[in-house]
C-alpha cells in the first residue's frame, strides 16, 4: 500500500504567506528616478498574488494623492494602497504643513529625511553611491537636520514628532545615523508617538545589533530591506547570515520585511517578497514566524487589515 504525501511544495506555502502580505517600503513610481513600474501596476501585480496592502515611499513627494485615485477608481483590486512622506528637500524639509496634509489624505507614514539626512549625505560621498536623479535632474540634496549643534532634537523636529502623535502616523526613521534615532525615538516616544519604526538598519544608517535590540525594548518594529540580502539583487550588501542575526536581534514579533524594491534594473518587488519568503524558509523560520514578517506585524504597526487567507490564520495573528 503507497501512502500520498500531502506535504505542500515550498512553491505552495510562498503562494499562501503571499495572500495577505503587506509591503511598507515599495518604490513604484511615477518618479524622478527611474522605475521598473508605476503605482497602479504595482497594484494590480500584488493583487493577483493576493496581497493585502502597499505602502508606497517616494523620496521627493507625498503619495498620498494616487493612492487615493487608485482606491476610488479601481475598487476591483484586492491591494490597498497607502502612502506617506519622506521629510526631505523637496517638501520642504521638516514642514508640519505637508505632514498634517499627508495625515488629512490618510497618509500612514512620516519617513524622516532620507535622500537630504545629513548622514546619508555624508555615507553617499564615501559609498560612491549616488540617486541618479540629484545630479542629472535637480540641484544638488542640502542637509536637513534633526538635531541641534549641541546634539539635541531640534525644536521643528519635536514640532513634527507632535503632529505624528497627533494624527496617529508611524514614524520611520528614515536614512538618519543610528545615535540620531535613538535622540529622536526617545523623544518621540515621551511626546506620545504610538509606533516607530527602524528603517534597514543592516546598511546606509550603521546600527548594530545592540542598536536594533535596544530599539525593540525602547518599543519600536525594525523594518528589514528584502532587496539587501537577496541573490540577483543589484542592492545586495547583506548574505543569508547576517538576515537571521538580525530577525534573531530584534524577534519575529518586532521584524517586519519590505522590499525597497520597484527600480529598474532589478526584479519586482512582488518577486522580491517570493525570494524573500523563500529565503526565510532557507533560514529555518516556520510559516507561522514568516506570516508575522510579511503580514500581521505590519497590519499591526500601520493599522491595516491583512485579510489573511483562513480564519484560523487571523486569530492566530
């Protein structure tokens, strides 16, 4: 008598952790950089795969507007799709203007400086990294601090920490230096901000290990760039090794897993989710530890649903 394995292939769970998975970190476009698809095409690829929500970043300007279209004229895919703002040149730098608009257009997010950090300006310049739209299209990016000479958070800083309170939007690090974080988070958190987020701490920020557990117990989620650890990756810095020390650092309850993908050049950040699951398999983690990093820890962080695939699932969750 031959028994039937009933066993599902590795393709079928990534298939399934796919169903309610939530992007935070995607760059579609349109944009001033170039990109591998727009925000609509990104919709409608993730809602096929069944995903629950995207949270589009763009580093010159608030999203919030083409969400909202996508979500009045295509009520037919299964994909929400949210935005935010990333506190750069463009917008003003640090301007409670644009980001109590971001929060009255049902923004989700308020990315500190990341292109215009002081940091990022200054690791651009010894990475030989450069955003191809600085130099071809506009001026030069011009620093925008968050914290005074004497190293204290500056008041227009706390002014924008007051707003995210306020509204109830999460607040991402960004592309600051990690010891700027730390200033800012624990601000943060004595002004009444609810989440925080720690933005790729495995490259451009130079946090370490103790930096992303001591974040966690200060009370922040720690926001991984799929992108930097995948093979065929043009962003790959990272191996397979230094993810799990990681995930392990901060605990499957705190990660959450983006793509940072959607440029050219590399492949979709749909696909990056489907290498990024299975990479996590390679690792060791079971389903259930991957379901919290692709799905419910994010619903939890930004306040979505994640319309998970059964019943048991979302009670779990």
């Amino acid at each position: 008598m031959t028994t039937t394995d009933t066993t599902p292939s590795i393709e079928a769970r990534i298939a399934r952790l796919l169903v309610g998975a939530i992007d935070p970190h995607v760059h579609s476009g349109p944009s001033i950089a170039p990109r591998g698809l727009d925000h609509l095409a990104l919709v409608r690829e993730t809602s096929e795969a069944g995903f629950a929500a995207v949270i589009t970043k763009d580093h010159d300007y608030a999203g919030v507007a083409t969400a909202a279209l996508i979500t009045a004229n295509f009520p037919e895919l299964k994909t929400r799709i949210y935005s935010g703002i990333a506190l750069n040149n463009v917008v003003g730098g640090l301007n409670p203007w644009a980001v109590e608009h971001t929060a009255a257009m049902g923004g989700k997010v308020v990315f500190m400086p990341t292109l215009a950090a002081e940091h990022h300006l200054r690791w651009e310049k010894k990475s030989s990294w450069v955003h191809p739209a600085t130099t071809q299209k506009v001026r030069p990016a011009v620093g925008v601090p968050v914290l005074d000479a004497d190293g204290a958070v500056r008041d227009d800083t706390k002014e924008i920490l007051d707003i995210v309170a306020r509204t109830g939007l999460v607040l991402v690090s960004g592309h600051l230096h990690v010891s700027e974080t730390w200033k800012v988070f624990e601000e943060a958190k004595r002004r009444g901000v609810a989440t925080m987020v720690l933005t790729h701490p495995e490259d451009i920020v130079e946090a370490t290990l103790d930096d992303v557990r001591g974040l966690v117990a200060l009370g922040a989620y720690v926001e991984h760039s799929l992108c930097m650890f995948l093979e065929g990756s043009k962003f790959k810095t990272r191996t397979a090794e230094d993810l799990k020390a990681q995930i392990d650092a901060a605990g499957v309850d705190r990660t959450i897993l983006c793509s940072d993908l959607g440029q050219t050049g590399v492949y979709s950040p749909l696909e990056g989710f489907r290498r990024g699951i299975r990479l996590c398999m390679d690792l060791g983690y079971a389903d259930a530890d991957i379901r919290k990093m692709v799905s419910t820890n994010a619903a939890r962080a930004f306040r979505l649903e994640a319309d998970l695939p059964d019943a048991a699932t979302r009670s779990a969750a």
